[in-house]
C-alpha cells in the first residue's frame, strides 16, 4: 500500500459549495463510512450523499464487532447515530455492493465513491493443521456471539483446554467470552440463543500464546483488568516472560499505556496471589505456533519458544511444546476482501491510496475513486481513529473536486436501479424501526435491548413487512 501522504486536515476548514452540488457514494455503514458522511455534511454543506451497506443494519464493527457489555459501545453507537441523523444523506441497507450493484454503477452516477467496507477476515496463518475440524478464525466466532445475520446459529463450546492465538485486545475479548459466565450476560444485548451456548460451555482453561514480549503485545490496560476481573477465573503469566529486561523497561518508560500493560500481567504473575479457581486463562509470551496437531480433529498445538533480540522483534530456537488443547481459536488481525472494481493489495489486504484517494498500479490516482477506515489503513487503531481517518479522505475528495471540470450523471436514478434488479433495501427510517423493535424485545425480556439476528426478520421489519418478532 503506498502510505497515506495527504494534506493536512484541519479541524476549523470551511465549508465549501458546489453548484451542483456534489454527489457522493460511500459503500459500508460502519464507523469510517458514517464519519465520512458526517464529514461531508461538514465540510460541504448540501452534498447528496447515499449509504450503501450490505447488512440489514448499520454500524457494522460497533454493533457485529465488540465484545457484549463492552463499556464504551453505547457512546459509540450514540455517537454514529447522531452523525448519521445530523447529515444530508439516505441509506440503503441490504444492498451489497459488488452483488447488487457494481462499483462502476456508483461511479458512473456519483462524483466520487467512498470505499469504506472495513476488514471483515482473519488474517491466514499459514501452519499444517489449520484447516483441521476445532481450528477457528476469530471473526467468525465473534460474528456468533455478537448475532451477526450471516454467523452459525451455534457455535461448538465443547473443548475443556483451548488454545488463543493472537497478542491483541481481540484475543483477550475471545477469551473472555469462552470463559465468561451466561448470568454475567443477562444485562447485554445477545440472543437467548447465545447466551444458552455460553452456559453450555464446557470451556475451563484458555492458553493465550503471544510470539513477542509482554512489552509489544497490543492489549490495553483496560482490556487486561478486565479478563483479571472475569469471576471464577485466575489468570497465570510466568514470571520470567515479564522480568525486567532493558527493552521491556525503555518501551514502559516511552508509554503510559505499555507500563500500565506490564504492571498488570506482573500482577498476574505474583506467585503469592490467591489461585483457587477452577478455571484458568494462561498468557505465554515468547511462543510461536508452529503447527496444529490432530487426527481428523485439533488434539494439541505445537509452540515454538522464541528469543527475544532486545529491540522488540524475536527469532525462533527451535525448542518446541506440545500444549494438548481440543480447540485452537486464531485471533492474529484481520484484512479487508477485494471489491471488484477497486485496486486490492492481497499482501496487505487494504485498498492502495494516497490520503484517502485510491490509486492504480503505477501510483496514479484513479478519479473519482476514495477508501477510508480499516480498507484504507488496516485493521490496526481503536475505533475513534475512523473520525480524523474519515475527514482525511473527505479533506481529499474536495481538493479533487475542485479541480474536477464536469460532474457524473444523476444520482437519484439508484434507487431505481435498485428497485430494478429486485432488491430490497433497509432505509433510515427502516433502521429506525429495527432499532424500536430491538428495544421492545429488551423491554420482554428484562433488558435494554436484544438484538434480532434473522436477515429475513430484520429486512422484514426494515421494510413494513413484518413488524414483531417472536
């Protein structure tokens, strides 16, 4: 990807005009694909902006992404929900663009199309066995215990011993979420159908396994507490995976965040704290999966220890463990799926750009053509970083739009288009009503919300056609 060189954005620039207005396309409703809209309304005040998204629903990673009850997920959805109900924009739901509609569609009807669709897949990890019946990809079980339309209605929680690939925040919400208890889920938005899994759990030893050091793994300090606090579970680090070293200590020193990190999983290797528990979460640094063993079926994972050179990167020392695990859950990144239409860089698994406006293969801009968020950048930053991300692109989109000599063709035309090919879309006031319906079902059941994962049932509600789930 050529790295992200754009003007800089300035938080006071005025608005501009354009007569005619300009018209804009921004495929995915997740928080980069809101943010640019809010940007644009922003920023150039009576722009014509349509959201496409493929799901039923919008908010994409906020409401399919983040672990029940985590803390700060209703300020995000308060958040996206008033940028998207302060903008000049209409939404369309249940519309996959590249199905439905093609990228050359929206470029020939709009003067620019934002490519906002995030990084929906697993990073591969490419070792023998991964393939084998127990080995899973994180998004997959995270798309099932967050009720994503698309995920398996059940999910199989019947390995005592699981093994977590992964040094990140996304690894410890797996985690959590393989050892928490079905009571502690109560005041969430999960289905009843999820909850029940997670009490059928025969889940009781989680092995985290992280390839460098405790000082560049990626869990926030927030998130770490948070797996120490999961009742009836003790959580393990070896001593000696976190002793003072020169490059753990200069990193901790650079960071508050990183020494905050440290001093937690410190704390969890005290050798005199109270371990009782019956279940227990293991975090091991310095370990490198190297291969998944099994006989039609994960039985053990092979983890190569690695060494540490003192700046923060390892290298292998072909001393091995067998850790005798029935499920093996990898949790190493995520990237983004090529969008036909759209330059892709399979290497990176993000769209190629420069400040938001994607480019071909010689490095030249392609007209009219801009990505933003997880596609843009990769999967890496929390997810306020869509806003300045978002307004970046934005801030480019109107440098080239100044300069464009014509504008496309009519962009009202896509609603008929889409009626055409018998498409049926959500609208906002469609949302609205699955948003109420949502409610409704929390207000029977003793809870703010629970969220409906039938398709059928959301685009049925969505549309007028079907008005109270069961």
């Amino acid at each position: 990807m050529i790295n992200a060189r754009g003007p800089a954005v300035s938080p006071t620039a005025a608005p501009r005009f354009f007569s005619p207005p300009l018209s804009v396309a921004i495929v995915g409703a997740g928080p980069a694909g809101i943010h640019a809209a809010s940007a644009l309304a922003e920023l150039a005040p009576g722009t014509k902006t349509d959201v496409f998204e493929r799901l039923p629903t919008p908010y994409g990673l906020v409401r399919y992404g983040l672990a029940p009850g985590h803390p700060e997920s209703e300020t995000f959805v308060h958040s996206l929900h008033t940028a998207l109900g302060t903008s000049d924009f209409r939404l369309f739901c249940n519309v996959e663009i590249g199905k439905d509609l093609s990228v050359e569609v929206l470029r020939t009807s709009y003067d620019a199309v934002i490519i906002a669709t995030g990084a929906p897949r697993d990073v591969p990890l490419d070792i023998p066995g991964v393939d084998l019946p127990g080995s899973f990809g994180s998004a997959d079980f995270v798309s099932w215990y967050n009720d994503h339309p698309d995920s398996s209605p059940q999910w199989p929680l019947n390995a005592e011993s699981v093994a977590v690939i992964g040094g990140g925040n996304v690894a410890l919400d797996v985690t959590r979420m393989l050892l928490t208890e079905a009571q502690s889920l109560q005041a969430t938005d999960v289905s009843d159908e999820v909850r029940k899994g997670i009490a059928d759990s025969l889940v009781r030893e989680v092995h985290i396994f992280v390839r460098r050091g405790p000082a560049d793994a990626r869990f926030s300090p927030n998130e770490l507490r948070a797996l120490g606090e999961l009742p009836g579970v003790d959580v393990v680090v070896d001593a000696a995976d976190v002793a003072p070293d020169r490059h753990i200590e200069r990193m901790a020193r650079q960071s508050v965040h990183t020494r905050l990190a440290v001093e937690t999983l410190r704390a969890f290797a005290d050798p005199s704290a109270d371990r009782t528990s019956h279940r227990r979460v293991h975090l091991h640094f310095y370990r490198q999966p190297t291969e998944i063993l099994g006989g039609g079926k994960v039985e053990a994972l092979r983890v190569g220890r690695t060494v540490p050179n003192g700046y923060g990167h390892v290298t292998a020392s072909g001393a091995c463990t067998d850790y005798p695990v029935r499920a093996v859950y990898r949790a190493i990144g995520f990237v983004g799926t090529p969008l036909a239409g759209v330059p892709f860089d399979c290497g990176r698994g993000t769209v190629p750009h420069r400040g938001g406006a994607v480019v071909d293969e010689r490095g030249s801009p392609i007209a009219g053509l801009f990505v933003a968020g997880w596609m843009k950048r990769g999967a890496t930053g929390l997810i306020g970083a869509a806003r300045s991300d978002a307004r970046q692109t934005v801030e480019t989109l109107l440098q080239q739009a100044d300069s464009a000599d014509e504008r496309r063709a009519d962009h009202r035309r896509i609603a008929e288009v889409i009626g055409a090919g018998n498409v049926v879309s959500v609208d906002w006031n469609g949302w609205l009503r699955i948003d109420a319906a949502e409610r409704d079902l929390g207000v029977k059941h003793g809870r703010d919300r629970v969220k409906i994962k039938d398709r059928e049932v959301l685009v049925g509600i969505g549309t007028n056609l079907r008005v109270h789930p069961q």
